[in-house]
C-alpha cells in the first residue's frame, strides 16, 4: 500500500493540469484564506470589544460552544439547498463552504482574542489611565500588543481547523485537496485517497510553521513566557482555555 500511494503521490501526471496537485493546493488555499479572513473580520473586533469592555463576557462562551457543535456537512448542505435557487454561478457552492468554514474559525479567534484582552495586567491598564491615556488608545496600544501571543494562537487553532475541513467543499463539487478524498472514495482508488489525505496534512503542517514563525517575528519573548504561566480568566470557559493554551 505504501508503495502504490509512493507512486501517486510522484506521478508527474498528478502534478500537471488543472486537476493536478499544484491546482488544488492552490484551490484549497484560496478557500481556506478567504475563511480565514472573514473570521477575522468577525472575531477579532468583537473580542476586542467584548475582552476591553468586560460587557457580554457570557455570549463568548455560549457563542463558542454553539458554533463548535454544528454539524459540518449538515450545514454545508443546507446552505446549499438554500443559496443553489438564487444563484446560478459557482458561488452558490462557495458560500455555503465559506459559510461552514467561517462557522467553524469564529470561536477560536473569538475565545482568544477575548481572553488576551482581559487577562491583561490591571496595574498596566491603570497605568495607561493615570497617563491620560482613553479608552481607544488603552486597548490599542496597551491591551492589544500584549494580547498578541494569545490572539495569534487562536488564529493558528483556527486556520489548521479550515485547512482540514476546507475538504468539505469537494462534496458540493469545488476544488481543492478533498478532490483527491472523494474522487479516490468513489473510484476506489485508495492510494489518491491516502495521497490526499498525506497533502492536506501537510498543508497544514506548513501553515502552522509559518504562522509559528510570524509569530517569533511580531510577539516579544517576555510576553510569550508570561503568557506560558498565565491562567485563565474566570469568564472564559473550559473549551477557550484549552484552545488559550495551545501557545
């Protein structure tokens, strides 16, 4: 079996075409980006808001938990059967799959982002005040640099979650690396199956050692040790703690 997938996997027909290997990882990047960039649109603003004001804390929470138990498929496919009689194009396969995508990225990015904010040093923000310092420019340039670590590993949780169910999209007939899933499923051929699977973990391996290395670039050192030891804050529930962690 290693050998049979071996063998698709350097196919030089495999990495040719629009259908070959180099298309798809570029299908799949492009879905996975565009998702990843309306969640931040989404969550990163109103973690911000929620972490600087202390005000709908218990929405976070409730907000993530929901979101996480939706089931994929299931409202990849009602979507579609709602968009498909108004739009005639190929978007009415790709927003539905963005829609999923952007379901699944909200919460991480949210928790985090949320919990960054909050936790931050109370003597720090106190500090902003006494310098005159307002409410924008507390969270601007005190709360938000210092959240950084926790936000950015949010944004690695949720960019590795797209990247693995951005496959998805290949059941409503959009390309991307789950081409090779169930296009291999419904030929039976087990070792593109397999070849896929191998891409698309790999795809993700690179996204999370380039965001790793982004990162080292733009978080201080010290902020990242202290947030090593940092706990929690109590309004964040027992799912953001684990995914504040991941750091």
């Amino acid at each position: 079996m290693s050998t049979s997938i071996t063998g698709w996997l350097t196919d030089p027909v495999n990495w040719s075409g629009p259908d070959g290997i180099p298309a798809q990882t570029l299908a799949h990047l492009e879905l996975s980006g565009m998702a990843l960039a309306i969640a931040l649109v989404i969550g990163v603003p109103v973690g911000l808001l929620i972490g600087h004001t202390g005000r709908g804390a218990f929405l976070v929470g409730g907000l993530a938990n929901a979101l996480r138990a939706l089931p994929t498929l299931g409202v990849l496919m009602i979507a579609v059967l709602l968009i498909t009689p108004h739009i005639a194009s190929d978007l009415a396969f790709t927003i539905p799959s963005l829609i999923v995508l952007v379901l699944l990225a909200v919460p991480p990015i949210l928790t985090n982002t949320y919990a960054g904010v909050f936790a931050v040093d109370a003597a720090a923000v106190d500090a902003a005040r006494g310098m005159g310092w307002r409410g924008r420019d507390i969270l601007l340039r005190v709360q938000l640099p210092c959240a950084l670590p926790l936000i950015l590993s949010g944004i690695r949780a949720a960019a590795l979650q797209i990247i693995a169910t951005a496959t998805v999209a290949a059941y409503v007939s959009l390309g991307g690396l789950g081409r090779f899933l169930i296009d291999g499923l419904a030929q039976s051929d087990y070792a593109q199956m397999a070849g896929g699977a191998i891409l698309v973990a790999a795809l993700a391996l690179a996204v999370e050692l380039l965001l790793l290395g982004l990162a080292r670039l733009l978080v201080s050192p010290g902020l990242t040790r202290k947030v090593s030891r940092r706990t929690s804050p109590p309004a964040v529930p027992a799912s953001a703690t684990a995914t504040a962690t991941a750091q």
